[in-house]
C-alpha cells in the first residue's frame, strides 16, 4: 500500500513471486489457509533484488534532480549553537575516481567502485541527516535516545532449499517447531528461504546448527520441504544467522538528524514487517517535511525560521511514528510468543477456524493495511478469551476428532456439559488460567515498551533532555548491563 501511494509497487511485482497469504500448520499437521483481503496480495523475493529494484526505481525517476554518490559515512557532524547541539552534514569516504556508472543498479546490492588505490575524504553539508542505516547503527547512540539490548533475544537461522514444493504455493508457510515457529516462502520457481528461530542468544557452533536443522527443524515440516531442508544443511556454507533483539524505539536527541526504518527500532523478522515499517517511516516524514517551503535559504535570520519548522517537523514525526509502528511491532513479537507456546497457539489455530474476522482482521494487521493497536489489541484478547473458552468447554480442538479427522462440532448441551465439569477438574482450571495470565504477561510488557515514551509529553531534543535525563539514563543502563548492549540488524 506504501509502495502504491508513491508509485514503486511495480519494483515488487516485476522481481518477486505472487503471495495470495499464509498458510499456518497446527502440532497435529493440520493446516489453516489465511488470505490476503480481497484485491490484495503480496510479493516474496530475494531482498538484495528488491532494494535494487528500488534504487534503480529512485534514480531512474529522480535523477536530473538529485546527484548520487557511492561511499562510506564515517562521522556525523555537529555544532552547539545557542546551547542546543545541532548535525550540520557528514563526512564520507570514496574512491578518489568515482565516477557515477552509466547504467547504475543492474547487478547485485552493491555496486562495484572502480579500482583505486587511495580513497578520500569528503564533507557534504545539510540541514537534515536521515539515518536510514539499520539497527546496527553507530550512530543513533550518539544522536538519539536509545536503550541498546541487554543481550540477543534469539537467532533466525535460515537457509535455501532448492527444486522443492510448497504445500500451499502463492502462500507462506509457517510450520510449528519445539521451541519456535519455521518461516517457508518461495524466493523464485526454483527455491525456497527456510528460517527457523533458534531460542537462544548465543548461537553454536556450525557442526551443532546443522545437527539442529537435519534433526530437530526437518522433521516438523512435510515431507518434501524436509529432504530439501536436509540437503541444503549438508552444507555449512548454506546456513545464514541473524541475531534478533528488543529495545525502545529511538527518539533524536539531537536537532537536524533523524532515523527511520530499522534505525528507529526493531521487531520480530517472523512477520515480516520491517519494509512495510520503513516505508510507512519514510511517507509519514515526508508529509511532515514537506510543509516547509525551502531547506536552504540565504539570510540567516530565515534560516533559523527554517531550522525550526524542520524541529517541529521532526518532532511532529516522532510522536505520530509510534502509531503504526507499535502495531507492527507488538504484533510481531506477540506473534511470535504466540506461537512459541504450546496452549496459545492451539487458541490462536481456534480463532483462524472461526473464519470471518478473525482470519481477515488479523491478516489486516499482518499485511499492515489496518495497523491499528486498539484493532491488534480486540484480536489478541479474542485469541486468549477463545482459548480459555474451548479449555472450559472442551470445544476447539480439545473436542477431539472425527473418523475423518476434522475437529468435532459439540452441540449447545455437550458444551454445557463439559462447563459444568470444568469446575471440577484443577486441571482445566489450572490450564484456563495459566493461559489468560500468559496473554497478559506476553502483550502488557510489549505495550510498555512500543508505546509509552516520555518524549510524548517533553521536547527530546531541549536542554533538560539532553543534559540531565539522557546522562542520567546511560548511568542507568550501564548499571544494569555492565556488559552493555548490542544493537542488531532485523
């Protein structure tokens, strides 16, 4: 939908295959299929292809306006004026004979740079930095307030299986491993990115992750996807890792720097919502930026004016940010603690067979079309409520199977029943409970993190912020990580 709004959707569709939505399978193998809304569908591809689609996109429509330059940023920079520090520009390194390539984008994520045996340094100068540079980021710990990651939550590691078939094509498929949900969706006709979350924050050692894969991951996917997973792990060169943590999203403490995207903060890859976040990122300051009628001008005094409104802007972005990426956000992990867990991704497989809103509704939030927290909250609570519903009631999949294998429908009396009875066995009690107080311990803590923020209510940017609060914090997380944190890349 971001991508429609500004004219780009085409740089999905012409390099990646056609998704119609998910498929999701439950501990007894069974599926549930949970498509797009009607007129919708996605798009699954290699994601080196797709930011090049983007560039290529960029600079084929904006390029008599803009200069492009392949380099290293190596430092932002600042100046105090007024009391209030200011970023002013950059410097860069690149090859000292750069020259723009006549036909840029064509092949792979980076481009190559002609050969040189010296690289220089450059300033460029601007009245706003836009970091855009992922979770990795050196940078925002200087510029924002940020709270880094005591350690890793977990790991998604993943491989590509080739010449296998999915058991939904057009569909990506989540499988329910031991410990964590497995992520499966077609790259293009002849392969298929696997990723499986390893809880832990640390991983093992290669020979281990491949035992891991061939003996734990393969065997809670269906057959054939199993024999592809288990040939491409043969191979150690074939597994890729990618840590995963959680922090607060970052606010700038510092006037004329920005982030966006996975800059700003980070969510759980399970979903998939770390573009659909960026681009959302990326229209949201747009339409705040362009208020402001000029970014240069030559008098100083208009200048200053200049310097404010993007202030304004700037801060008018942060507070409006956390809209829609707080949903995104807390569905992913939510999500993923969901299905992490044994007795709430039997509620959540529940609610995908009633049908109706409970399929479209949360696939809405998914797709981020519908990224309304008080939307994601109704859901989450219906899931839990559902669960502890089919617990008293025996109903859902704890009514058992017919001949068939379909789930059996109880009747109004039998349902009755069995309510009756559950106030009779501690252990239904026990199990109804346990899972309502989970939902709560799972979404409360999220809520917390993505959407409360001092910064609502005071300038992050003044000199109480800058001077008082943010040392302060540092002290705080230092006491409490003596290790200190380790910000990673979604």
């Amino acid at each position: 939908v971001a991508l429609k709004q500004v004219g780009m959707h085409e740089c999905a569709l012409k390099i990646g295959m056609n998704a119609q939505g998910y498929a999701v399978q439950n501990d007894d193998g069974n599926w549930v299929p949970l498509p797009f809304k009607e007129g919708h569908k996605g798009v699954s591809f290699h994601f080196g292809d797709f930011v090049q689609s983007l560039r290529r996109n960029v600079w084929d429509t904006c390029k008599n306006n803009v200069e492009m330059v392949q380099g290293i940023v190596t430092d932002i920079l600042s100046e105090t004026v007024s009391g209030q520090e200011r970023v002013y520009g950059i410097t860069y390194t690149r090859s000292s004979n750069y020259k723009v390539p006549s036909e840029p984008f064509l092949q792979g994520p980076d481009m190559p740079e002609e050969e040189s045996s010296e690289r220089v340094t450059i300033t460029a100068k601007a009245p706003l930095v836009v970091m855009c540079d992922g979770g990795s980021s050196k940078f925002k710990g200087r510029f924002a307030h940020y709270r880094p990651a005591g350690q890793y939550h977990s790991h998604f590691v993943g491989l590509i299986a080739k010449d296998v078939e999915l058991p939904f094509e057009e569909h990506g498929h989540v499988f329910l491993g031991q410990n964590g949900p497995i992520l499966s969706y077609r790259l293009d006709p002849n392969e298929v990115r696997v990723l499986a979350d390893y809880k832990c924050d640390e991983l093992p050692k290669p020979e281990q992750l491949q035992k891991w894969l061939i003996e734990e991951v393969a065997p809670r996917m269906n057959p054939a996807m199993a024999k592809g997973v288990i040939a491409a792990a043969q191979d150690k060169r074939n597994i890729r890792s990618m840590p995963i943590a959680q922090y607060k999203a970052t606010t700038p403490s510092t006037a004329g720097v920005i982030g966006i995207g996975d800059n700003a903060n980070q969510r759980h890859p399970l979903t998939g919502g770390g573009m659909t976040c960026c681009f959302r990122d990326a229209l949201l300051l747009a339409d705040e930026l362009h208020r402001i009628p000029d970014f240069r001008v030559a008098d100083v005094a208009k200048m200053v004016e200049v310097e404010q409104q993007m202030h304004d802007a700037i801060l008018r972005y942060s507070r409006r940010r956390y809209l829609h990426s707080s949903c995104i956000n807390i569905l992913s992990w939510a999500l993923y603690s969901v299905f992490s867990n044994q007795l709430m991704r039997t509620a959540c497989f529940d609610y995908f067979l009633l049908g109706g809103d409970c399929i479209s509704g949360p696939m809405e939030l998914l797709a981020g079309l519908n990224p309304s927290p008080s939307t994601l909250l109704r859901h989450y609570s219906r899931v839990a409520a559902n669960g502890a519903y089919n617990v008293i009631t025996l109903s859902g999949s704890y009514a058992g199977k017919n001949v068939d294998g379909s789930i059996k429908i109880l009747t109004s009396e039998e349902k009755r029943r069995n309510a009756i009875a559950f106030f009779l066995s501690p252990r239904r009690i026990l199990k109804a409970e346990y899972m309502l107080a989970y939902a709560v311990y799972v979404f409360a803590p999220l809520v917390v993190r993505e959407m409360i923020s001092i910064w609502r209510f005071i300038d992050p940017m003044d000199a109480f912020a800058i001077k008082v609060y943010k040392p302060l914090e540092s002290s705080v997380m230092r006491m409490l990580h003596p290790k200190g944190g380790r910000p990673v890349s979604a």
